[in-house]
C-alpha cells in the first residue's frame, strides 16, 4: 500500500520526534517501504550544524541509523531555507511531491484553541497534499 514514507526530522530536537519515529519503524517493515528523512536548515550556523553541507551529512548519518532499527532502505533530503519558521509547512508540502512519498508520518500536539488562529505543521501538511500523513501525539500515559 505504501512505498516510501518521507518524516520530517528536527535533529535538535530528537526526543520529541522518537514516537514518530518508532511508528515509522514498524509501518515500514509492514509495508516494506522505503524511508525518507527530511530535513529543513538555514544556511545560519545552528546548535545542530555550522552549514547546510554539515547539517545533510549529520542527517545521512542519522538515516544510516534509523535504518539499523527497521532494516529497509533509506533515503534523505536537506532543504535550506532563509527562514525556515515561516517556510517550514511549504517546504514540506513541497518535499512531499519532490521524494514521492506516498504517506508522512510526523509528530503533532494534542489539540488547542490556538490552533484555529494558528494551526499545527501536520494539519497544513495533511489539507495540502494528495499522501496519506499520518500525525503522531505524545502519549499522555508514558510508562517509565
């Protein structure tokens, strides 16, 4: 059903992202799927990365990891941006068409009020695109 599944990745940001993560592990060994990471930059120094060429190559690695966890193929894509804030939904939207993905799975937050004046990166994603998007919230019940 699915082919390739493109994830948006925030490297600084890792911890908030694992349960997408770990989604696209299992929905990828089930629909033996490849698995694109994307990632978006600013051509600014970051806390992640002192350049674009920096930042892709730390996602190629990332990659390269996250496919020792579900064993299918990967791929990545680094998009720069001048302001990655307010281009972020469009690059997206736009990367989706460019990998061919079929579904995108990204994490999400629990709904909110502000969400009507200001709504969430994967509800512009999912009312934008023809692929499935699977949107993944925080577990409200996290075991330790």
């Amino acid at each position: 059903m699915f082919h390739k599944i493109m994830v948006p990745v925030d490297l600084a940001h890792l911890e908030v992202i694992e349960p997408s993560l770990q989604a696209v592990a299992d929905l990828a060994r089930h629909y033996d799927a490849e698995v694109c990471y994307v990632g978006v930059t600013s051509n600014a120094p970051s806390s992640v990365a002192r350049t674009p060429q920096e930042y892709a190559q730390k996602l190629d690695a990332f990659a390269q990891e996250r496919s020792k966890v579900h064993g299918q193929p990967v791929s990545t894509k680094t998009i720069n941006s001048p302001d990655v804030i307010a281009d972020l939904d469009d690059l997206l939207i736009k990367a989706i068409d460019d990998v061919g993905a079929d579904l995108v799975v990204m994490p999400t937050h629990p709904p909110k009020h502000v969400d009507v004046i200001m709504p969430s990166h994967g509800g512009k994603v999912a009312s934008h695109t023809k692929a499935s998007v699977f949107l993944v919230r925080p577990s409200a019940n996290k075991s330790s």
